[in-house]
C-alpha cells in the first residue's frame, strides 16, 4: 500500500471526520469543490476557450506567457477554497489539506503520465530549479554543464550549487544565430561538452530569451548514450527547466527523456498564480537533497519514514493554499480541451504569424520558424527601433508586447500568439509591427 492508497482507503472504510494517522479526514468535504463552470471539452470553439477567461477587452494579450491569467475552472476553484479559508481556516486545512494535496499531484501526474510520488510540488520554477540544483549532491572534481541561453535562475542557482560544492559550472553557448539554429549542431555541442566529470546538464527547453526551444530528447539520448557504463553516481544527470513548453507541448515526461523536469504551472498551464512542480524518479531524487522541510501528510501521521523522496522535496509551510489546491482544475482545464489540440493551436498561430512578419523588409525574426525548434514566443527586431520603443509603439496600439529580461543580450521585442489570441489578434499585430 503506497501512501496514497493509505490516506485514500482509510479515508473510505473509515468514513466522515476521522483521525487517520495523525490527519483529520471529513469526507464530507469530499465534494467541496465543485467548479461552478462546466469543464471545456475538445467540442470547444478557440472563442469559447477565451471567453472563459477575464482579460481585458480591447486588447491583444501577446504576452500570456508572462503569467497566467486564470480561467474560470480555476477562479471558481480558487473562490470557493478562499471563501472556505475565510469561513474556517483551522477546520477547512485540517479536514482537507490530505485529500487536496493528494488531488494536485493525481491532476498533475495525469497530465505528465507519471505516478504522483514523483512530483514535488512547488511555488514557481524558480523554487524548482533552485531546490533541485542547491540541493544537488555535487563534489569537487564534478562538473556542470549548462547553456549561456538559460534565464538567470538557472544561472544563479547553478553558481550557488558550485560554490557550495566546489563543483565547476562550464557553461557554452548551444547556438550563436538564433534564427538558425539547427537540432543536430545543439545536441553535437552538447555531447562534445560532454566530460568525464560531468554529472548534471541543467538546459531550458524553451529559452524565453531567443524563442529557441532545444532538442530536448535528442539531447537525452545523447545523454543517455554517454551514460552508458558509467556507476549510478558518476551518471550524468539531465535537468531542464521547462517552462515554456509545459502546457504547450503534447509530450509526457517519458518523451522529454529528461532526469528532472523543473517548471512553474502559472505560464501556459493557466495554473494559479504561484504553483509549480518538479517531476523525477525515485533515482533522479536521490542526488539532490530536500532544503525546506516538508508538510507531506505522511510527516503529519509520523511516518517521516514512508514519505517519498518527492514528498521530501516539497516544501511544505503554510502556503496560499487556495492557489495550490486550485492547480488540480488547470490541469482538468488543458486535458479536457486536448493537449495534442493546445499544441496544435499554438504552433500553428506562431508558425503565421512569424511568416508574416518575416514578409516585413525591415523586421528581423530571431526564433527559428521550425516548430521543432520554437514553440510559442517569438523574439524579433525592427530596424531603426530599441526593443523598448518596439513594445512601447505596440502598447499604444493596444497590443501587449514584452522586452526579453535585461539579463538576456542582445534585448529582442517578444509577441506570444497563444490560447488567448484569435487568428484576427495575430493579423492585427502583424499590421501594427508592419505600421512601425
Ligand atoms: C525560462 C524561464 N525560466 C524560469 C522563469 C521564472 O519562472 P517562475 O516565475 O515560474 O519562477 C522564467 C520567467 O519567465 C523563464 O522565462
């Protein structure tokens, strides 16, 4: 009996407001949250998808990658867990924190296709990232490889890693052009990157800074190949940070090929705003070591012993938990429109809008027009303009544009065609970009 089947069968034989190892259970919470809006299904029109959302009219929202707005499943479901904190914040936790935590990660392993003591949850990439590499098991004459493309909290979570341990960070360029960069040329840098002493290659599956999203499971088989032969503790560990393919792409964890998979929910999830998860095997968990101290239900029923490795890397402390308990719904939101439809959307709407504006004589896009190699932001410049004067031109014509973060060189203009955008919206931005 896994610790799962422990909380849930206890839960059923012994029926409403028990004590089941140390965690009071009131089934008749059970049905607490039922959302007020229908789930969708794949019958759903792209205008109904955004319709369930409140974005502001009279815009084009381009920039949803930035952080989620929340569709109505989730809002519903984040309003009905606060108006229950509100009410009774001792009895609502104490009656319900098992079973909800235990409905997270059963949604979100689902969507990944993997067993749930494999997840961690956590607040946001950046906590993943920086719990998976501060805690990782380094010694001195090891090595880390990683990319000069990746977000910063790759880079500074790395470099803490490193001092800590005297490990070596070697980071290398995957790329040098963005707008040509070729799969088979990424995975030969890796592989040629590749060292006795290397133990972790930390990457980004898609780089917010070019629009570039590597070969994520080239690069784990050549990975994988390298392995081969080497003891458990000298294998190469691959962790990607994958934000921004993660509600995008229809791929599981098993495609990625990846040891770690580190990614924030409130991008293209739409999860609540401060979730996110990290997904590994048992294998993959034992090098890295938990940071914060866990709230698993197990802990609470004294069975610090039973806890998965997963379970001891999540964080526990008293979160706000009408966000996390809500993320089960963002998941319910993705599958029930299709994942390989999601996917199918977004890279069609960026495939047309990037062949468009590659029509414009003085617009350069930087992201590869490959949807095998970009997935749904797209970098670009215009001649004679900053990327500052870009956004800035765009956002007095109502369309929401982002600048790629300051630690990213050279600075791009980013447009994102999503879920929230309408073939008309990505028409109307080429028209304005055109207009610049
Ligand atoms: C590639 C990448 N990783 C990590 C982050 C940080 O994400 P989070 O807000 O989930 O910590 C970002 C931010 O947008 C990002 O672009």
């Amino acid at each position: 009996v896994n610790r799962r089947q422990f909380l849930i069968r206890g839960g059923v034989a012994v029926g409403t407001n028990m004590i089941l190892a140390g965690v009071p259970f009131r089934l008749a919470h059970a049905e607490a949250v039922v959302p007020a809006s229908d789930p969708p299904t794949s019958a759903w029109t792209w205008d109904d998808v955004r319709a369930q959302f409140d974005l502001a009219p009279g815009l084009v929202h381009m920039s949803s990658f930035f952080l989620a707005s929340h569709p109505r499943l989730v809002r519903d479901a984040i309003a009905e867990h606060r108006r229950e904190l509100d009410a009774n914040p001792y009895h609502y936790m104490e009656d319900n924190i098992a079973r909800f935590e235990i409905a997270v990660r059963d949604a979100a392993s689902g969507y990944l296709n993997v067993q749930p003591d494999d997840l961690a949850m956590t607040d946001s990439t950046t906590m993943g990232l920086g719990l998976v590499y501060g805690g990782m098991k380094l010694g001195s004459g090891q090595e880390i490889l990683s990319d000069t493309h990746d977000h910063i909290v790759t880079t500074l979570s790395l470099r803490c890693v490193a001092e800590r341990t005297g490990a070596t960070l070697h980071r290398v360029p995957l790329y040098d052009d963005p707008a040509t960069a070729n799969a088979e040329k990424i995975v030969e840098t890796v592989t040629q990157n590749l060292r006795p002493a290397t133990r972790l290659v930390a990457l980004t599956w898609v780089h917010s800074g070019t629009g570039v999203k590597l070969p994520v499971r080239q690069i784990a088989d050549a990975v994988a190949a390298v392995n081969t032969g080497r003891s458990p503790d000298d294998r190469i560990l691959f962790a990607v940070d994958g934000v921004h393919g993660f509600g995008l792409e229809d791929v599981t964890f098993d495609d990625l090929g990846c040891d770690f998979f580190i990614s924030g929910c409130h991008k293209w999830l739409f999860g609540p705003r401060g979730t996110g998860l990290v997904c590994a095997r048992s294998e993959a968990w034992a090098a890295t070591g938990p940071t914060i101290p866990t709230f698993d239900p197990m802990w609470r029923g004294g069975k610090l012993d039973s806890i998965p490795l997963a379970g001891l890397n999540t964080p526990g402390g008293f979160h706000s938990f009408e966000h996390r308990w809500a993320l089960a719904e963002a998941f319910t939101f993705h599958l029930g429109l299709g994942k390989a439809r999601v996917a199918a959307r977004i890279h069609e709407l960026n495939r047309h809008c990037k062949e468009e504006l590659t029509r414009l004589p003085k617009v350069k896009v930087s992201t590869p027009m490959s949807d095998d190699l970009s997935a749904g932001i797209i970098c670009f410049d215009v001649d004679g303009l900053s990327p500052e004067e870009v956004v800035a031109r765009l956002r007095e014509k109502s369309i929401v544009a982002s600048i790629t973060p300051p630690f990213y060189k050279p600075l791009h203009a980013r447009v994102a065609p999503s879920l929230l955008t309408s073939e008309q919206d990505v028409e109307n931005t080429v028209r304005a970009i055109a207009e610049l």
